[in-house]
C-alpha cells in the first residue's frame, strides 16, 4: 500500500513541477553578426555581456538559406522552418499582376491602426504560411498565454506575433508605435499612455554623443571609405538628431530610428507592454518578443566596422540590462524567466573598405544588370522581355512571356545561362532546374530552401564573395549564404538552461524548437529544427 501511495504522491506533484516558464523574452538584434558581436564583446558589461557570460551562448549559428534579410530572418526565428516552408523569402517582393514590388507582409485588406497606411507596405501575418511560437504558445494555452512583439520594423514585429499575438512598430510618419486592424479594433490604453509620451519627439534637437572616450574606439570616426552623411545628421561625432528639420516631424523621426534612442524607446515599450499586458504575472506563460532595429539602420549607413555601430552595441548592451531586468521583475524573478537572443541576419563590410584592405570588393548595382540582361533577352528572342532584379531574385515580365509568344523555360534559361557568364557571378539557376541543377560550390542548395514558388524570382542567381548586391551607391548590404550574412549568435538563458560556450554550429531554425521545450509545449507545426537537447538541464 505504502508504494501505491508513494506513486499517486509524484503522479499528483508532476503537473506543479511541470509548470513552464511565466515569461519569454525573445530578443533579436538586427544585423548582429557573429563576426560583429565577437570583436564588442570585450567591451559589453551590460544585459548583452551578462547574457553572453551566464547563458549557453552558440557564437556559430548559420541560416542555411541563401538571401539573408530582416522579413525571412524574423520569419525563421519565429517558425523553425526556412522560407521553403513559411513562404517568407525577402523583405520585398515582385507582384507580377501589377509589375510593382511591394513589402512582403503587404495586405489590402487591413490597414494601419491610428497611422499612415502606404498601399505596399507590411501590415499582416497573412502571407505567413507557417505556424509560429506565438501561434504555438496562444494554442497550448487555449488563448490564456498573452504575446507581445515590438520593433521599430513591422516586417520584424509581424513574425514574432505570427497570427494570434500582438504586433508593434514604429510610424515614421507619426513618431508612434502602431499596429494593424488584424491584430486589433483599437489602441489599447497602455499603448495609447505610451505614444502621449511622445519619446521620440523628445529626441529632437538632441545629439548622439560617444558614450566612451573617443580612444577606446577601433579605427576612425570618419574614415575615407565611409559613405556620405545619408541622414542629414553629420559624418562625425557628435550626431545631430533633428534631420534637418525644425521641429519633430517625419525627418527627424526618420534620424531617431537610427539612432541610440530607439533601442531606449523599445525598452520603455516593452516595460509598457509588461505592466498594460500583465505579462509574466500568472502560471500561464506569457511572451515579450523585441526586435531592436536601430543596429540595422547603422549598418547600412555606416558599416560594421565603424564608430557608430561599435557604440550603438555599447549603447544597446546597456539598454538590454534594463529590458532583462524589467522582464524578471515581470515574472517574478529570474526562476520564471526564459531568455532567448538572435539575430535575422548579419552582414557585409562596406565594399570600398574591402578593397582598401586587399580583398576583391565590389559593389553590383542590380538595376544595371537588369538592364543588361534585358538587351541579351531583345537580342536573342526578338521581343521585349521586362527585367526586375530584387537582390538575388530575377523576376521576368511582359507580354511575350505572358502570351505564350516565346516559350518561358527557355527564356529563363536564357537569362541564367548570360548571368551565369558575369564577373560578378558564381552561378545563376532557372526555377526549372533549381531541382536538378549542380550543387556548385554548395550554392544552390541555400537557393532551394530560400526558394518559395509563388513569390521568388524566376532566376535565382548568387554573386560573388565580398560583392556587395545594392542599387545604393553608398553604405553596405547583406542578403548573401556566406558567412559574414549569414552568421550570427544564438543565446538561451534562465529557467532550464545549461550555461556555457557551445562552439559547434547549429541552425537558427533551433530557436523556435528549443523555446518550444522550456515551454514544455509542441513545435511550431512546420518547424525544420530541433531542441539543443545539449543546452537544456532537463530541470523543472
């Protein structure tokens, strides 16, 4: 008898000592490469140090896709799957019914909640074909379980919130933090205290200053290979915030995004959002999901390599202590808390910096070679063939091609057989053959996974390494399968987390999954990815 009543004594415990996390802080930092992350983390003695130092930290995690951006990035960290799956392959996208590009997340249907709603920009979670955590913990927990996600980029906030959470991001045209009419009939309270506080007006007229002295700094403020001011707010330190303008408005909000301020603008949300949301408060788990976009907006300005971005990660190493400790209060203390931190994709030196260095740099400007392979297209089949060049992506039009006139597969064929024979490429692949074709250099096989058939290009074609894929004449990009696009630290903390260094490379299609365990709930429905069995004490 005595053994029975022991038995039903640990069938009665397990459900408490099951009890999942009350909070989930899922972070990402826009553009924090591997590379990036591990030359600053001497200098981060804030939340991002401290997470490096007592979390299990993954410095080497590779998207195993081709075309690195915010939209897919997001997406992936959010799903465990790869764009063949959750159907988010870039940031914008070909409508072959209109000839027009647009935003991926772009939706007709539902516009912008109390702000500016442009015809081909993000809005919903409807082109998301996959299941994401938010999804999975809204469902687990029969809609108890709350989600938040924040971001000054709505194709970062979107996927985080997936379809059944709650989405933000930030309006340059107002200042405000908005949302879309799919997640919400209306502003709700504390989002509408939050925007009265008016905090991204309050950094106009003010100046970015270092927050270091200038000698602890790598490099110079203004070197030769620095493009020129984009923003109006001065090559050198100090930076001017106002944009030009004079007083807060669309310009200086524009400013503000790129700098310091919005990562300290996301934190005061995410403690807003905590307190209006009661977030972490109860045993039915809950999630805060921030993605800081302030660091991409430097990188692309600036470079990886320059002043800007190394005190944009002082400044965010700081700002990450506040939002960890504003989450632990939340939950109830640092036993009730998950962290998870990533990134959507890291990115490329400003070419012109690599060849001042020694290395084949160059800069591919894809609206010169759309029209390049246009004139190839006329001469060869004798009609007009329209060319779009989105990055990577190949998008061929016109009425040639839409009445059947010349015959598609060898036209697409055609055109990544002439990119193919290009300086600047390493092979081109026809959708056709994107099956079939070789694996050269194991190129492709990053192409089919990031290959979704009703929204990528017709060719897909990869270039060079240290070739940089923009129609801006200035600045850097990303968007490339090597390693310094598609890199980047993944960090687990808290409740049921094994801390250390782990230096094997794992795929951020883990996250999701991994979260997903410290949950103790399912995967997303299409994850690809695993937990990191590895990383995860088994403690409950």
């Amino acid at each position: 008898m005595s053994r029975v009543l022991a038995a039903l004594l640990v069938l009665i415990a397990l459900p408490a000592s099951a009890r999942a996390p009350k909070l989930t802080l899922l972070i990402s930092v826009d553009a924090l490469g591997s590379d990036l992350l591990l030359r600053s983390r001497p200098r981060l003695t804030g939340g991002l140090g401290q997470l490096l130092n007592t979390g299990a930290y993954y410095p080497y995690a590779r998207y195993a896709y081709a075309e690195a951006r915010t939209a897919p990035g997001h997406a992936t960290l959010a799903t465990g799957a790869n764009p063949w799956r959750h159907g988010i392959v870039d940031n914008d996208v070909h409508d072959r019914a209109t000839g027009q590009s647009q935003q991926v997340y772009v939706d007709p249907t539902h516009q912008v909640l109390d702000g500016v709603t442009v015809p081909t920009a993000d809005t919903s979670p409807a082109n998301l074909m996959a299941e994401t955590l938010a999804d999975r913990l809204r469902g687990s927990t029969q809609g108890r379980g709350k989600v938040v996600a924040l971001s000054f980029k709505a194709r970062a906030a979107i996927p985080l919130a997936g379809k059944l959470g709650q989405a933000w991001w930030f309006d340059e045209a107002t200042g405000k933090l908005v949302t879309s009419t799919w997640y919400a009939k209306a502003v709700p309270a504390w989002m509408q205290a939050f925007n009265a506080r008016k905090l991204a007006d309050a950094g106009f007229g003010k100046t970015w200053e270092l927050l270091r002295p200038r000698a602890e700094y790598v490099g110079q403020d203004d070197p030769a290979t620095e493009p020129p001011d984009p923003y109006g707010m001065g090559r050198v330190f100090p930076h001017a915030l106002s944009g030009g303008a004079k007083e807060p408005g669309p310009a200086s909000y524009r400013v503000f995004a790129v700098s310091p301020r919005s990562h300290d603008l996301l934190v005061q949300a995410a403690k807003a959002a905590l307190e209006g949301e009661g977030l972490g408060r109860d045993d039915v788990p809950d999630m805060l999901a921030v993605s800081f976009s302030g660091t991409d907006a430097v990188f692309h300005a600036f470079g990886p390599s320059s002043w800007e971005m190394q005190d944009t990660l002082l400044r965010l190493d700081q700002a990450l202590g506040e939002l960890i400790a504003a989450a632990e209060r939340a939950a109830g203390g640092k036993a009730n808390l998950v962290i998870a931190l990533s990134a959507d994709h890291g990115g490329a030196e400003i070419p012109e910096a690599w060849v001042e260095a020694g290395l084949p740099g160059a800069r591919l400007n894809p609206v010169e070679a759309a029209k390049g392979l246009a004139q190839e297209l006329r001469a060869k089949f004798g009609v007009e063939v329209t060319v779009k060049l989105l990055e990577l992506d190949v998008y061929l039009g016109g009425k040639a091609l839409e009445s059947g006139q010349v015959d598609g597969a060898v036209v697409r064929r055609a055109a990544a057989a002439w990119l193919a024979k290009q300086p600047f490429t390493v092979t081109a692949v026809a959708r056709d053959d994107l099956d079939s074709a070789p694996d050269i250099g194991g190129l492709v096989a990053p192409m089919r996974r990031g290959y979704y058939p009703v929204r990528s290009g017709d060719v897909l074609f990869m270039a060079k390494p240290f070739h940089v894929v923009s129609d801006y004449p200035r600045g850097t990009n990303h968007g490339t399968p090597y390693s310094y696009d598609v890199q980047v630290p993944v960090v687990f903390a808290g409740r049921g987390v094994k801390p250390g260094l782990y230096l094997q490379e794992i795929d951020p299609v883990d996250v999701a999954p991994t979260l997903s365990a410290l949950l103790e709930m399912g995967m997303p429905a299409s994850a690809e990815g695993k937990p990191r069995a590895e990383a995860l004490t088994g403690a409950r």
